[in-house]
C-alpha cells in the first residue's frame, strides 16, 4: 500500500480520523479479549459454576466461528456499510456482556453468553475487512494502526490482573463490561466508507478447494495444534490460581506468551525456514509446551514455558498462512480463510467441552490432551508434505 505522504494534502485530515477511530476500535476489541481470556473462566469459578459448565461455558465463542459466524459476517459484507454492522455489533455485545453479569446460573449465564458470543466473534473478522478497505481507501499503511490491538490485549490483561488481586473475584465481569461500553463507544467514531468503495466481488467457484487434499490436511493440521490451546485458554487462569499465584502474576504468564508473539511476528520478514517446517515447529513446541505445563512447574519454569507461544500459536499460524498462498488462488482465499476459521472453531470448542469434563477428574490430563492434538497436527502437515506433494522450501 502507498505510503501516507502519497496522500493528497486535503484527505490527509480524514485519514488521521479514519485511523485514529480505527485504532481505538482495535484497542478496545483486543482490550476485552484480553481481560477474557485469562479471567472470564476466573469470574465463573468465584459464581460456583463448576468445571464442567465452565468447559462448555467457554467453548461456546469458539463454537459461534463454525455456525453464526459466517452467516453474519456474510451477510454484513452485503451491507452498504460495515460501520453500521459494526455499531449493532459492539453495542450488543456491550448488552449481552451486561446481562451476563446478572447471571449466576450455570444454565443462565450459558444461554446469555452464547447469544452474546453469537453478536461478539464477528467483530474481529468485519473490523479486519472495514480497516483493509479503508487503509486502500486512504492509502495509509495497516501496521501501524492494527499495532494497537496487540497493546491493548497486554493492556486489558494486565489490567484485569490487578484489579483481580484488589477486587472479588466476582466482580471481574465488569470490568470486561466497561471493556465492552469503550468498544461501543468507539464504534460510533469509525469514519463511514463509501458503499462503492465497500463493495466487494463475489469469490464464486470455490467449491473446489474441498477437493484438494493438500490444502484439507493445511487446514486440519492448524486446527489441531491451534485447537491444542483450549485446555490453556480455558483452564490455565484456574490453575494457576489454585496454586496461589495472584492476578498480577496470572496476567503476566498471559502478557508474555503475547509479548513473544509479537516479536515472532516483528522477525517473521527475516526468517528463512519453509512454512511446512513452521508449522512442524509449532506442533513440536505445544508437544513440549503442554508437557512441561501438565507437571505444575515452579513459576520461573512456566514463565520460561510460556515463551513458547510465539512457536505454538506465531509460528503456525506463519506456516498456515504461507501455505494457503501458495494452494489457494487469490480469488478463492476468502473462502478458504473461512473453512479454516470454521474447522479451528469446531476443533477448540470440542477439546474445550472434554477438557471440562477431565478437568473435574484430573488437571493436569488437559494438557495431556493438548499434547496428544499437537502431535497429531504435526503429524498430518509432516504427512501430507511427503505423500501429496506440498513444496517445503522457503
């Protein structure tokens, strides 16, 4: 994309709107993601939801990706404006988070949670569309403006964390509730885009991709080890604060695994390695990684094996993501996006709902579990590099 000094001197004002509106939106969406991934699980424990429901409770986001999901976002695209979408979107999500605070029954907070989750999973994928749209639009640069939902997700965790060790338990809720008004709020402030500018080609003819075997084992070896995270995504927060550890320090074992991430992804330029051995790579460290994990480790050992997040989670979705551009043709990568987002959500929210079931019985053999998914990922994309032909070089 051109750089913002190609910017005629009289839209140079509304670009700066359009991204600091942008960039506040990001701020607030990965906010709220960050204070509920680590601490939603904390706030159903402290209102007596047990292990089971929790498992089921927190699979349900997950689920929504491979059902409403891409029927809303579907229908959104068709839209004049996905700021309009966008808008419904944040401020029911807002409601929906709200009600959810009133509930303390198992069966209650799952029903108003997954309707909540249902308005809340499309935000990401829309709010990806409107701000590529309008960086074209306004020949800005994405980077710098998507960097700010990377900061806000340390900022949201780390927040949460502190005010877990200064509040109850059970009024963590609402602070993924104030989350949830800032997200609303800024969402009013995203600068409208032209319904012409908006439209979007229909990508027909897709079907095919069902029919290639390597691009199948692509998207079933991702979904494996990214679905290997939801025994962590779910459970760790608990853990960890069975073992005495606070908020604060709960926060940061999250913050680093981010931390990590982000500096993958900063050197991904730099690396040379093919995708498939990227990807071997990130089965290999979630092998390692939920091993480790399983043996209730000291503090200093698990922070040390939470660096591997940037293997587990960077490092696959680097491999995925190089590969499906070299499988999938340009107009067709929409839809593939969409089966691999489908069959990931399918995957995480099933080994989140075992995981609560095991949960009760023993901890530690979740990991035990997310091991065994991260091997077999390994194993389907080591497979497919050699039996169907899949190009490992760099």
């Amino acid at each position: 994309m051109a750089p913002e000094t190609e910017i005629p001197i009289a839209s140079k004002p509304a670009a700066s709107r359009f991204a600091r509106y942008l960039a506040l939106f990001y701020a607030a969406v990965f906010g709220l993601a960050g204070a509920h991934l680590p601490f939603f699980p904390v706030w159903l424990k402290a209102i007596d939801i047990d292990a089971a429901w929790i498992g089921v409770i927190v699979a349900v986001p997950a689920a929504t990706r491979f059902t409403v999901l891409p029927l809303i976002t579907n229908y959104a695209a068709r839209r004049p404006s996905l700021r309009g979408a966008l808008i419904v979107l944040a401020s029911a999500t807002l409601l929906g988070l709200f009600v959810t605070g009133l509930m303390h029954q198992a069966v209650a907070v799952f029903v108003v949670f997954t309707l909540t989750a249902c308005v809340w999973t499309p935000i990401l994928p829309l709010t990806e569309s409107y701000a590529l749209r309008g960086v074209s639009h306004y020949r800005l640069h994405y980077g710098p403006v998507r960097l700010w939902g990377s900061v806000a997700f340390v900022v949201g965790a780390v927040g949460c964390g502190v005010f877990a060790d200064l509040l109850v338990a059970q009024h963590l809720i609402w602070i993924m509730v104030g989350l949830a008004a800032l997200g609303a709020a800024a969402s009013f402030g995203l600068q409208p885009i032209s319904a012409r500018d908006q439209a979007t080609p229909a990508s027909g003819g897709s079907r095919h991709l069902l029919r290639q075997p390597g691009l199948l084992a692509v998207i079933a070896a991702a979904a494996l080890i990214q679905g290997s995270h939801a025994a962590y995504y779910g459970f760790a927060s608990i853990t960890w604060q069975a073992a005495g550890f606070g908020g604060s320090t709960i926060a940061g074992l999250w913050v680093l695994g981010v931390l990590a991430e982000i500096l993958l992804f900063a050197l991904s330029p730099r690396l040379s390695i093919s995708p498939v051995v990227m990807m071997a790579i990130g089965s290999a460290s979630g092998v390692i990684r939920w091993l480790i994990t399983a043996q209730e480790p000291s503090l200093a050992l698990l922070a040390a094996v939470q660096l591997l997040h940037s293997f587990t989670y960077g490092m696959t979705v680097l491999g995925t993501m190089a590969l499906l551009v070299r499988l999938v043709p340009d107009r067709s990568m929409a839809t593939a996006q969409g089966y691999l987002a489908a069959l990931t959500g399918f995957v995480m929210s099933s080994a989140s709902v075992v995981s609560g079931i095991i949960y009760a019985r023993d901890a530690a053999s979740i990991y035990y579990l997310a091991a065994i998914m991260a091997l077999a990922g390994g194993g389907v994309i080591w497979q497919a590099c050699h039996t169907l032909a899949i190009r490992s070089a760099p």
